[in-house]
DNA sequence: CTGAGATGGCAACAATATAACAACTCGGCC
DNA sequence: GGCCGAGTTGTTATATTGTTGCCATCTCAG
C-alpha cells in the first residue's frame, strides 16, 4: 500500500493484516484526528464525535484512543494531554515532536541519530528502553518568520 | 559552592544569588523531593506536607512547584504527572529521564549527544526548542537483573 | 441457533490542575 | 516604631483529564 494512499483506508488494511477491527468509533476517533492540523485533547475529540442532541460518554473515546495507540495509529502528546494521527503507521516507531506553543502544529519526526544516541544514553546505564517520549516545545518555522 | 554540599543547602545560596526567596513551603516542597528517591505526585506531596490536622490545598503545592520549576530546582516528569528534584540546579541544562516502570526510580542523565542530535532535528526543520521533554520508560539495571 | 468474546453505553468516580479573591508576611521607608 | 506595597499564602470552588464497574448489544465461529 503506498505512503499516499489516505492514512484512514491503509489504517483499514493494517487492522485486517493484523486480525483486529477498525470499528465504527475507532474510525471516527481517527478520523477527527487525522482531519486536524493540531493535536486535540479526549473531550475535544468527544465534542467534535457529538451526533445532534445525542452526546457521547468519556470511555468511549478513551476506549478508541487505547485501542488506536496500541497499534500505533496514533500518539500521545504527554506534554499537552492529547493526542495526534501517525503519517506513517505501518512499521512499529519511535518518534520525535516538535510542538509549537504559538499555532499550536505539531511535527512528527523519525530522526536516526536522536533515536540512536538515546538508544547508547540508555545502554550506558545498563537501562532496557520500551517506550520513548521526546518532545520538543518551542516556535515553528512560519511562526518564527512571522513573529520576528 | 561544591557539588557535595547538600542540595537544600546549594539552593538556598541559588536563590539569593538570584535575589528570590525560597520560603519557608518552597523548601518543604523541595526537601520532600529531595529526600524521595521516586518521583512524586503533588497529591502525594500534599499529603507528605501535612501537619497533624492541618491539611494544606493544592494551590500551595502547585505554586511552590511553579517556583521550583522555573529556577530549575525541579524536573516535572511529564508521562508520569510527577516531580522530582534535580541533582545540580547550579547551571540551566537540558536533561534526559531513564524511568523504571518496575521499581519506580527515576534516572536524570544529560547526555551531550542526545541534546545535540535533537537540536539538530530541530535545526532543519527551522524549529526554534526553547523546552525538551525526553523520558525513557523502561526497566532499570537492576530490576532487569532481578527479573530476568 | 447458540454461546463466548469483543464492543459500546452509561453512571459514577478518581486524579490532576487552575481560578478567584481574601489574608497575611516581609522589606524598605518615613 | 508605624506604614506601605509587592510578593506570598490560605481558602473555596471549579475545571480538566482519565478510570472503574456494570450491563446491554453485537459479532462470529462452531
Ligand atoms: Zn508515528
Ligand atoms: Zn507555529
Ligand atoms: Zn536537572
Ligand atoms: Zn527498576
């Protein structure tokens, strides 16, 4: 499946290589975060799943975000309690971001050396690394330019 | 002012050379830290601020964490909604966490290579860092060497 | 068809963090 | 000493984020 295929039919194709179900709600969840430029909090993604009248309940969500984050369609963003789309879900990574408190984008990036030099950092120690959280706060690019 | 000297002792001296005060609720919340060897909750470190009847609010903790944290006296570890005290406060420094998911202890390192292969990410995406967030979740040498 | 397992709805709750305002403390100054 | 003002703390209430438990419903293999 190419890299340009949209990312909700090649999320479909991993969940049925993988024998799991892209369900009704996980398709929504994944769909509002996809669809925005910006990570959104749980109860950001709950308003925006919210059908008329009828509004949803907080496990919901979270049950749809566990399930997304085990197989890797989306990330948690720990600095800022949200959450954003993987671009490129299909092999296992460990990822970088670099978040901008003035628009608000975040950027996932896949930078060897980082993930290296963390790698010998945590060998040093003698330390066994299973999950990695890197994130990087500051000014975009556009918004460096714009702002001076 | 030596490294060996006590760290309650080194940021006393920090925060008069910087002309602010550490007060009286700042130190307590600093020496609680300090003299944990895990990270703590700032629930956690109300509790352990109690004094007999006398319960505090949270506002006083989180404020005196605010204060601690600006003048680097205090890392937050950010996926563990958790603080911990830093070993030497004396110079700004961008640091890295190795955080045993099995005993709870939690490792400071400042790996050069890490903060510069992470600049350098950052550098050609024309990001501007003013803040890093870099935790390793993992199994400490010593609980891998327990367990297996 | 049927039963086990997966999924979803719902209500209550727990944990983390902040807002708003009043009261107090500590210097410097007259 | 007495006064003032900035910074700090106390207090109450509330906002935000995340979890647990229970049961209804759906799905699918056998
Ligand atoms: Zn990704
Ligand atoms: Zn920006
Ligand atoms: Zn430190
Ligand atoms: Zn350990």
């Amino acid at each position: 499946m190419p890299m340009s295929t949209d990312v909700l039919t090649r999320a479909e194709s991993i969940c049925q290589q993988r024998g799991v179900r892209l369900t009704t709600q996980r398709r929504r969840v994944l769909a509002i975060l996809c669809a925005s430029n910006r990570p959104l909090g749980a109860y950001e993604i709950l308003e925006a799943m919210r059908d008329g009248a009828r509004t949803l309940a907080p496990p919901t969500v979270y049950r749809a975000l566990d399930f997304l984050l085990e197989h890797g369609l989306v990330h948690k963003i720990e600095s800022m309690h949200a959450f954003v789309g993987c671009n490129h879900p299909e092999h296992p990574h460990s990822s970088q971001f670099l978040i901008c408190h003035d628009c608000g984008v975040v950027t996932e990036i896949d930078d060897a050396a980082v993930t290296q030099s963390l790698g010998s950092a945590a060998d040093v120690s003698g330390f066994r690394a299973q999950r990695r959280v890197v994130e990087v706060i500051g000014t975009c690019a556009q918004c460096a330019e714009k702002n001076g």
